[in-house]
C-alpha cells in the first residue's frame, strides 16, 4: 500500500511540474535553440540592439556583483551564493517584464495601425506606400520599425522580402498576421483588403480593451505574491547580518535550508505566473 501511495505521489509530482515547467518537455533538439530563444526574447522586448552574448554577459556581470555585495554585507558563503543565483536572474527578469510593458504598448497601437492602412488603401495609395507612410503617421513606438522596412524598400524594390524584414524586427503575433494579409493581397489581389483591415481593427480594440481590465484587476494579486516571495529572502538577508547567525547558514544544515527554500520560491513563482498568466497570442505565422 506504501508503495501505491508513493507512486501516486510521485506521478502528481511529475505531471505538477511538467505543468509548472513546460520548457521541461522533449522538444527536437535544434542548433542555437537556446541562443535563438534569448534573441526571440529580446527582439519582442524591444532590445533589438542587444544580442544573447550580451544578455548572458550581463548575467554574469549581475550576479558577481550581487553575490559579492551579499558577501561583504553577511560574510557568509551560502547566503553569497543564494544571492549571486538571484542576480543572475534578475537580467532576463528585467527583460521579460520590458517585454511585457511592450506588448502593452503595442497592443493599444496596433487598432491604429490597421486604421491608417485602412485609409491608405481607401485612398489609392499601394501597399508599399501605405506601410512605408506609418514611418510618419504611425504610432510612436512602431515608427522606428516602419521607418526601416521604408529604407529597405527604398534600397531593394522587393516588397515581400521587406515585410519578412518587418516581421522580424517586430516580433509580434498581430504584426504577422498583418503581414500576410498584406502579402496575400499583393500575390493575389482583391477588393476585400479593406473590410479584412477594418474587422481585425474591431477585434483588436476589444481584445485590449478586456485585457486591460482583467490586468487590472489581477495586478494586486500578482503583485501581492511577489512580496510574498521576495519577503523570506529580506529576512534572510537581515538575520545573516548579525553575528549570532552567519555561522547557521554555513553549516551543512544551513546549506540545505538555504537549498530547500530557494527550490520552494523558485517553484511558487513559477506556479503563480502559471496560473495568474492570461493567454497569449503565439507567432503561428512567423
């Protein structure tokens, strides 16, 4: 009977973090994933100057100095090292949460984007024309990505490689599919362009609208959590300053303390942006 439970057990441990942790999964193994990854990440994060040499760099960089600053301040190794893992983190942390304050930003963009097309089309302007006009009547955040494609076609005269180019720099779902609705009207032809522009506008502004307010109403729990996370590690950093109890976190006891809650806090957080995370569009057409 011991051994049904633990196997029970054992399986919902399992399945718990292959819930937790998708990445986990058997996935076919490509060439430069994990690179390729990091600078999918930065281009959605807005960062397109910024490669994944330097992110990792900037890891590096990162946890030095907080481990040592945790170092100077406690003298302890253990809590040095818990800190360094932190700051090791904290980069891509950063990069996410820019990433997310973009896709925001982007989001309430994107209704006017597809309006100015919309009206280039109606007008009688080309396609060309019309996307190379955002350049200066666009959103301010995707101005400088308009303004190159502008360049490129100026350069090359090819249309359809420009508007890889474009999807590339922008990184995100809405622009691919405004992309090849595009590139289908420029293959194919037709009158339906701008009723297709038109509708994807209506869904769009609905979409950011609902979002905005369940953002809101969600921003005091994900927030609250954060703290809940963030509060065990500030006491830990306020103990180990004291002399009574820096040799604690250096003994053998310690380290497994210190090992086991920091696999906790790793493990609640990631639990709680899986649940409290609302659903995302995916680039399907990138």
């Amino acid at each position: 009977m011991g051994a049904l439970l633990g196997f029970v057990f054992g399986c919902g441990l399992v399945l718990l973090l292959r819930r937790v942790f998708p990445g986990a999964r058997r996935v076919p193994r490509r060439a430069g994933r994990r690179g390729g990854g990091r600078r999918e990440l930065l281009r959605a994060a807005g960062l397109v100057e910024v490669g994944p040499a330097q992110l990792v760099a900037a890891q590096v960089v990162a946890g030095l100095v907080a481990g040592a600053v945790a170092f100077v301040v406690t003298a302890s190794t253990s809590v040095a090292t818990c800190f360094a893992v932190f700051g090791y983190l904290a980069p891509v942390a950063l990069v996410r949460r820019l990433r997310a304050a973009r896709v925001r930003a982007l989001r309430d963009a994107w209704p006017d984007v597809v309006d100015n097309l919309a009206s280039a089309v109606r007008a009688g302007l080309s396609l060309p024309e019309a996307v190379a006009a955002l350049a200066d009547r666009g959103p301010a955040p995707l101005r400088p990505a308009f303004a190159r494609f502008a360049a490129d076609h100026r350069a090359t005269g090819q249309f359809l490689l420009c508007l890889d180019r474009l999807k590339d720099d922008l990184a995100d779902p809405v622009a691919d599919r405004i992309c090849e609705a595009l590139r289908v009207a420029r293959e194919v032809g037709g009158t339906d362009l701008g009723r297709l522009l038109r509708t994807l506008s209506g869904f769009l502004r609905a979409d950011a609208r609902i979002r905005a307010e369940l953002e809101t109403r969600q921003g005091w729990t994900v927030n609250a959590a954060r703290l809940a996370v963030a509060a065990p590690w500030l006491v830990l950093l306020l103990l180990a300053a004291q002399s009574t109890t820096l040799g604690v976190f250096d003994s053998t006891s310690g380290r497994v303390l210190l090992a086991l809650g920091g696999a906790v806090t790793v493990l609640a957080y990631r639990l709680m942006l899986r649940i409290g995370r609302l659903p995302t569009d995916r680039r399907v057409l990138a």
